[in-house]
C-alpha cells in the first residue's frame, strides 16, 4: 500500500494545492496502471533476441501481469483502495504523510472505482450545468 500512495504522491506537482479533478485522478490511475509498460517491453526484447533467453525474467513477467490484472479488476469493479485524492482532505493527508509504512493505517482509504470517478464526473457536470442556469436568469 505504501508503494502505490508513494507513486501517486509523486506524480501530483508538489506546488499543488487543489484536489483532483475525477478526470484528472481517472487520468493519474491510467498511467498508474501503465507503470510497467517499459518493463514489460524490455522483458520482451530480451526473450525475442535468443533462443536460451526465452524463459529469462518469465517469473517477473508474470508478477507484473497477475499485479496488473487484479488492480485493472479492482478498479473496474469494487475498486482499489486509494485516497480519494479528488477530496481536498484525503489529498492534504496524502501531502502530510511521511511515508512511512506504519502510519499508513492511520490513513483512511477509500475504494475508488471507474463507475465511481464517473458519478463524480456527472456530479461536477450537474453542478456546472446549474450554476450556468442561475447566470443566466440572473442576467
């Protein structure tokens, strides 16, 4: 746990001070989830060039694809435990941390999922939509 909120701590600018946006965060958990795309091509060219190099760094091949395969299933599904880091509180918390493996129980992790950065997505529409409707009356 502590590697994953390690990873998404470093990818956010440190001068940032405002949470994500749902399709800012959905965009940071794509590149997340491509993290070992490099890797994975690099084990690939080393299998391709020789014939008794095929079955070398198979064993690190197939923890990437099983540690992929269930955070892609996580997300999809019932989601992946992540600070909501579209939230300005779970974000400042996520800053304020010391990375430390201990306190991280101290943190309160929420399952983020795809359906629910959608309703977020929707929800922030919404919002737009009415604000936009209250100018124009008023105007």
């Amino acid at each position: 746990m502590g590697e994953k909120l390690t990873w998404f701590l470093g990818h956010i600018a440190e001068e940032r001070t405002a949470p994500l946006s749902p399709q800012e965060f959905e965009d940071l958990i794509a590149l997340y989830l491509q993290r070992f795309d490099e890797e994975l091509a690099q084990i690939a060219l080393k299998q391709s060039i020789g014939k008794h190099r095929a079955n070398q760094h198979a064993a690190r091949k197939d923890v990437i694809t099983i540690t992929l395969e269930k955070e892609r299933n996580e997300y999809q599904s019932g989601g992946m435990e992540l600070l909501n880091l579209c939230d300005p509180l779970k974000l400042k918390m996520l800053r304020d941390w010391d990375g430390s493996a201990l306190s991280v129980q101290h943190l309160k992790l929420d399952l983020v999922s795809h359906n629910m950065l959608q309703r977020l997505k929707k929800q922030g529409e919404e919002v737009k939509s009415s604000k936009t409707d209250e100018k124009m009356e008023t105007a």
